[in-house]
C-alpha cells in the first residue's frame, strides 16, 4: 500500500464509523433501545467493508422499512446487498467526502440531506 493510500484509507476508516455511531444514534432515539459501547464497536466492525455511502443507504433503507423494532444487523446488511445500482457519490467530493450526504442545519438541528454529486 502506498504512503498515499494508507491515510485514505484511514480516513474512509473513520467515515464508516461515524457514519455507524450516527445511526445507531438516531435508532436508539427512534427506537428507544441505547447500545453499549462495545455493542456499537462490534457493529461498526461488522460492517466495515461497505462504503459510507452504502452504510448511509443501507441505514436508511431498515429504518423505513422497521417501524415498531429495531433493526438488527442481518438486516441492515441485507439491505446494502438489496439495493447494488442506486445512486453513486462522486468519491473525491468536497462536500459529502463520498459518503453521498451532506449535513445542513435547520432551526437549530441537524439533518442528512443527499449532496448534489450524487448521480
């Protein structure tokens, strides 16, 4: 791997997890199940092949679908393998750093909204 590569793909590292953190964030909300650290590490490294921006779709996807329960991993992994010809992100965007999301801010909250490279 290339001196180049290496902080790439650290950094594509540390998207999946704070992408992971946030769902699991807003799933315990929604779903009023909190889940232990070691709980969300375990998760995070479950699903630390996938892209941020299939983690985004994939996070999304069981959340609409689960209305009364919270998702569990099968499930959530099923639907990244559900949904291979959506959307891409441009992976060297300035914006959403691939992930195919950007945060905007609106009456004092935060909110996913798709970026514009997503084609």
């Amino acid at each position: 791997m290339s001196a180049t590569a290496k902080p790439l793909k650290k950094e594509l590292e540390t998207q999946r997890r704070e992408v992971v953190a946030r769902w699991l964030k807003i799933y315990a909300a929604h779903y009023g199940h909190t889940l232990d650290a070691d709980e969300v590490t375990a998760i995070q490294k479950s699903l630390g092949e996938f892209s941020p921006a299939q983690l985004e779709a994939a996070f999304l996807k069981t959340m609409e679908e689960r209305k009364e329960f919270f998702p569990t991993l099968g499930q959530i992994r099923g639907a990244i393998g559900a949904d291979t010809s959506g959307p891409r992100a441009k992976p060297d965007c300035g914006v959403c750093s691939g992930t195919g999301w950007k945060t905007v801010e609106r009456d004092g909250h935060r909110y996913a909204e798709r970026c514009s490279c997503v084609t």
